[in-house]
C-alpha cells in the first residue's frame, strides 16, 4: 500500500516562496493515485522543544494551523494528523494508521523541505518505509532558496537507491 503525506500545507506556512505550493499540490493529486492522501498540522505547543529551546512562536488554533484551502477537497478528517514536532512519524496515531493499512511506500512533500520534509523522510526511513521525496511539490515558506537546494541535495545523497 501506498501513501502520499502532505506535511504542514497550512496558512501559516503557505505564504511567500510556499504560496503556490497548495495549487500545485492540488494538481498533482487530481492526476496521481494514491491507496491514502494523508496530512500533517504543524501546531506549536508551549511545552515543545520550539518555544524552549528555540522561542519560535507560532499558531495554535484555527485559522492559521488549518490545511490550506485548496487542500481541503482531499483532506478528510480522519487523515489529518497533528504533530508538535519536525517529524510527522512522531505522531503514534500517524504512526498507527500506516500500520494498520500496512502501508510500506510513503511519498512526502510540503512545507518545510529543509526541516519537517526532511526529518520525516529520515525517520520515515528509519522506521523501514520505502521513501519518495517530491522535491517539486516541497519548498520553504520564508527561508532562503539555498535551503531547498541544500536539502535536495542531502535528499539525493542518503534517501534515493543508487542505481
């Protein structure tokens, strides 16, 4: 079984170099099948390790932690998965609902490539799934353009087979 995961395709973070990243997520899933079309929801918590080690302040509530608009024809509830951490598969519902439909091929993109994107494909690795970063539907919101580069490059280096 297959998934894709959209991470963290919200209000918030789908301004500025992210702001057409929604629309061309949209257009990639009306074309791709996929067996489940499953997101994550970035909501800072005062108790993570953002607000205590790094004093980012972020949304907590609606609208701003919302999956962006032209994501929600695809986001059923019950796929929506709420994560206080850079790695979508810290969340042990996340986690579960892939064991449960014994998903093994996991596509990622969104928002941020060079943080939550890349830590989840890591773990994500980790934890023995077969990976697939879509690079073209994944970028920064508001961080410099080398970022992506960087994390492309890192991307290709450690996640890709080697053929």
């Amino acid at each position: 079984m297959k998934a894709l995961i959209v991470i963290d395709v919200q209000n918030f973070f789908a301004v500025e170099k992210a702001a057409d990243l929604p629309s061309k997520i949209a257009e990639h899933l009306k074309k791709t099948n996929y067996d489940f079309v499953l997101f994550t929801k970035s909501r800072w918590d005062p108790l993570s390790n953002f607000n205590k080690i790094l004093h980012w302040k972020g949304p907590t509530e609606s609208p701003a932690i919302d999956i962006h608009p032209e994501l929600i024809p695809f986001a059923k509830p019950e796929m929506i998965f709420e994560k206080t951490t850079y790695s979508a598969f810290k969340s042990a519902e996340l986690l579960n609902f892939l064991q449960k439909h014994t998903i093994t091929d996991v596509t990622l993109c969104g928002i941020n490539i060079d943080a939550c994107v890349l830590s989840s494909a890591f773990e994500a690795f980790d934890l023995g799934f077969n990976i697939e970063v879509l690079e073209g539907l994944s970028s920064v919101s508001s961080f410099k353009d080398e970022y992506v580069d960087s994390a492309k490059v890192i991307i290709k280096r450690n996640l890709r087979r080697k053929t």
